[in-house]
C-alpha cells in the first residue's frame, strides 16, 4: 500500500481503538495491527506518522566559535592554494634568471621619457625602478621610474591577466629593477603623479631583473622632499639625514634634484670636451704619482 492509504488505515484503526477503549473491552489485537500499519507507512513515507518530513530531517549542528574560526582559515588557505595553482602561463610573470649574454637580446624597450598618448595602442617592453604599488584584490597601480622621468602602470584582472600575477607584482619590493611588457593607453583624466600626464600602461607580463631588499634604509620618495616641505609647521614628513644618504649614496642618487645635478654636471664636461675637440685638443689620461700613500675612494666619506 502507498503512504496515503496506510495513513487513512492508521486513522481508521485509531478511531477504533479509542471507541474500544470507551467500551472498556481488550485492545490488545488492535494495538498490534497499528504498530505493524505505522511501520509499514515509515518504510513507505520515509519518516514517522504524524512528522512532515522537514520536521522528520535531521536538524543541522550548530558550530562554535571555535569551529567557525577553523572554517574560515581553512577557505582561506584554499583560495591562496587557488592562486599559487592558477593556470596562467607562468612565463608571464616571475624572478628573471641571471644575464650571462648567452644570447642575443630580442626584446624591443621603449625610454619612458619617449613614452605619451602618440604610442597609444603600441606594444613594447620598459625596464625601470619600480618606485610604489598600490594594490587591490582584482588590480594593481604601480609607478615605473627611470633616470628623472616615470609612468603608471597597470596591472588589472582578465583573461589574460590572473590574480597570481598581480599578487607577485603587488609583492615586488620597491626600488627592485623590473621588466613589464605594456601597451600604451590613454586615461581618461592626465595622471598628476607623474611626469607622463597623458599616458599610462597596460601590463601583460613583468618580470624582477634584480630585486631590491624588503627594507630599504631610506625611501627615495622621502629623500627627494624639500627641506621647505620637511620642515613646515605641523609637518609628518620624514627627515632622511646626511650620514644615512651618504652610507647609502646609491640610493640617494636616484632623487630627482640628484638625478637633475648629475645631468648638469654630464652636460658641462661634455660642453668642454667638445669645445676642445673643436680647438684640435686629443684628451689624455695620464698616470698619477703621489708622494703618500694613496687615498682610497672610501676615504673621501
């Protein structure tokens, strides 16, 4: 019999029953056969008479907090798993083996200081300082600088682009020497950080040529402030002192004002060497005899 017909049994014979009861005569047998017709519509029903089968299914565990805890760091660890095992090329991004010249160079790289909106659409490779990053989940911004001139950059989420390779950009120390494969677009507004307005780029692919220590001694954004900047009233800046600029001069000469002094300096002796090439004069470079002992280059410091 199916569940409806047991059902309509088992109300029957309970009616029965009850009215056996009131005449005070034995139930016995009729006790019997509604416990066989309840069973029968269990095995048929698939839950007890009398209980929907909502209120029949088994009710759901509660967590603890401590077990919430250990939910929520295990998705966690899979969606980190998720991205270290993306299917994006892995040739995309990475930390680029040593140069030891065993072949010939067949990237195209483009100056950022050549780099505006008349390239927009190009393609091609820059190579500079990653000065800054600012990331987020699905994109990252990042200020590519060579010698006194930088860009932006951007690295957004597509079917080309995974998230891996915009967590290994996001994580590139600052100041480490990078390779990105861009195409130039134009933004809609001119980008007032930098000194390419009217000109930004797409990146496909970046690689670490030589990367930088996570702590740096100084930031080269903080020693390239003015003093008049530095030291206002009410100023947060960060005063970068001579003794750390000159222990870490490699450093220091990546400011601008530095970089501006260097190119001058260039620029003279190059006026001068061409005045004198003009007059006939052959440059020489002679030996030094000195009556002490010679002074090395560190000692001048």
């Amino acid at each position: 019999m199916d569940a409806a017909t047991l059902e309509a049994a088992i109300v029957a014979k309970g009616n029965e029953i009850r009215e056996l009861k009131a005449a005070k005569a034995d139930v016995t047998a009729q006790v019997a056969d509604l416990k066989k017709l309840k069973a029968d519509y269990k095995f048929a029903a698939g839950h007890e008479f009398g209980a929907s089968a909502a209120a029949a299914a088994p009710k759901e565990k509660q967590l603890t907090k401590k077990e919430l805890r250990i939910l929520e760091k295990q998705k966690a660890a899979e969606a980190a798993a998720a991205i270290k095992t993306d299917s994006a090329d892995p040739s995309k991004f990475g930390d680029a083996p040593l140069i030891q010249s065993r072949e010939l160079p067949t990237k195209t790289f483009v100056d950022v200081a050549n780099i505006d909106k008349s390239l927009a659409g190009q393609s091609f490779w820059v190579r500079g300082y990653l000065q800054n990053c600012r990331a987020k989940p699905k994109i990252a911004f990042l200020i590519v600088r060579q010698g006194a001139f930088t860009i932006q950059a951007v690295v957004t989420e597509s079917a080309d682009v995974s998230k891996a390779l915009i967590k290994y950009a996001s994580d590139i120390p600052r100041e480490s020497v990078v390779d990105v494969f861009v195409t130039v677009i134009v933004p809609v507004n001119p980008i007032t950080g930098t000194t390419q307005h009217d000109a930004e780029l797409s990146v496909a692919k970046i690689f670490t040529i030589s990367k930088a220590l996570p702590v740096l001694p100084l930031q080269v954004e903080d020693a390239s402030r003015s003093d008049t900047l530095v030291f206002a009233e009410g100023s947060d800046y960060v005063e970068v002192g001579l003794d750390t600029r000159l222990d870490n001069r490699v450093l220091d000469l990546r400011t601008p004002a530095n970089q501006a002094i260097m190119r001058i300096q260039s620029g003279v002796g190059q006026l001068f060497r061409e005045f004198l090439y003009s007059k006939g004069f052959v440059e020489i470079h002679t030996p030094k005899l000195l009556g002490g002992a010679s002074e090395g280059g560190a000692n001048c410091f």
